[in-house]
C-alpha cells in the first residue's frame, strides 16, 4: 500500500500543556491543525495509508504525529480535535525515530532535535520529498499514475516557513509543485492532492 505523510511545518513553539481551547488561533496555530485533521481523517481510502505530522520548529522543536480519528456517526468538530492534541500532549514523549511511523495510536507527540531530525528519519525510510510551492510546477508532474513510491508533502502553516529551513528542504532536493495559479490553505491543499490521487484509483477501478 502506497504510503503518504503531509507535513504542515509551523514556525512556531509547541503549545502549553494546558492551552486554552478558547483561542486557538492564539494557541501555536492549533486552528490550522485541526482543520488539517478533520480535512484527512475519518476517511476512507484502501489504496493509501495516510499519516499526517505537524512540526513546530521554535526552542524546543516537537511534532506532532496524527494516524486518523475513530469512525463515527456523529461529526468532529475544531475545539474537540484540538482538545484530543491537548491530551495527547500530557502524555510521555520520546524522540522521534524510524520505528515511530509505526506507531499505530491516533494521536502522538514526539520531541525533535532540531527541524533536521524529522527529515533524516523519513529520508532513512526512503519517503521522496515534495514540497508545496508558489513557483513549482503543475501536480500533473508527478505521474503518480500507476506508482506506488512514498511520498512526503511538505507545507508551510499559516505564515512561510523560514528561509533557513526552506534552504534546507532544497538541500535534501525536495521537488517543489504547486496547486495552481492561487495561494491556499494548508487544508485546502491537502484535499486537493487526495483528489489528484483518488482520480488515479478511479482509473485503475
């Protein structure tokens, strides 16, 4: 099964352990993770196993791993979503590693070196990185009809991530695309590349 990793970097320190759910926006950005995570999950698709991470980069960088919510009939909402991050983040937390993408818990908060470490271990475990930008070229570059390699995306959170990290992901050749002539949110771009790849299952059905 093909794997995907979106990975929504933030320029910003990892929330309290007791932020408030009554200013998200104000909270690390927890808004725009949330809305990522309720973009992504629950959701249904065979042909991929998607986990999503949230990085946040400042003093003491840490991310944040999500593999999916629970199947339910009642919808999930913003502040529930960022009350289960709040949770997640009173729990033990250890360093990020290769065997952490096997970490099957819903939500899981690690502890990073630097903004390098995450990028080392995904590119050990041979993910190519893509890099969501203005001046890329069209997705259709990708050819992702018919491939089954890993795949990494990378984007920024509500503000541009730093040109000393973005120096780094040209370093490691992170091929830059992008969604279109417009700017969008991160979870506007992160439905737009399921759809590119649920177009390519309907063709193979």
């Amino acid at each position: 099964m093909q794997k995907i990793l979106f990975v929504v970097i933030l320029e910003e320190e990892p929330p309290k352990l007791d932020f408030s759910l009554k200013n998200l926006p104000g909270e690390s950005k927890i808004d725009v993770i949330a809305r990522n995570i309720l973009n992504l999950f629950p959701r249904s698709n065979s042909q991929l196993s998607v986990t999503y991470y949230a990085i946040f980069t400042k003093n003491s960088p840490m991310v944040l791993q999500v593999n999916g919510l629970s199947v339910r009939e009642k919808w999930y909402d913003e502040i529930e979503i960022a009350a289960f991050i709040r949770d997640a983040l009173e729990m033990s937390k250890e360093g990020f590693k290769v065997n952490s993408i096997n970490n099957k818990k819903e939500l899981q908060w690690y502890t990073l070196d630097d903004f390098q470490h995450f990028f080392k271990v995904i590119i050990e475990l041979q993910f190519n990185p893509i890099y969501l930008h203005e001046l890329g070229e069209p997705i259709e570059t990708l050819q992702i009809k018919g491939k089954n390699e890993n795949l990494a995306f990378i984007l920024g959170g509500r503000q541009d991530i730093s040109p000393d990290h973005e120096h780094y992901i040209d370093k490691i050749k992170a091929k830059k695309i992008n969604l279109g002539e417009k700017s969008y949110l991160a979870s506007t771009c992160i439905l737009k590349i399921l759809y590119e790849f649920e177009k390519v299952g309907e063709e193979f059905h």
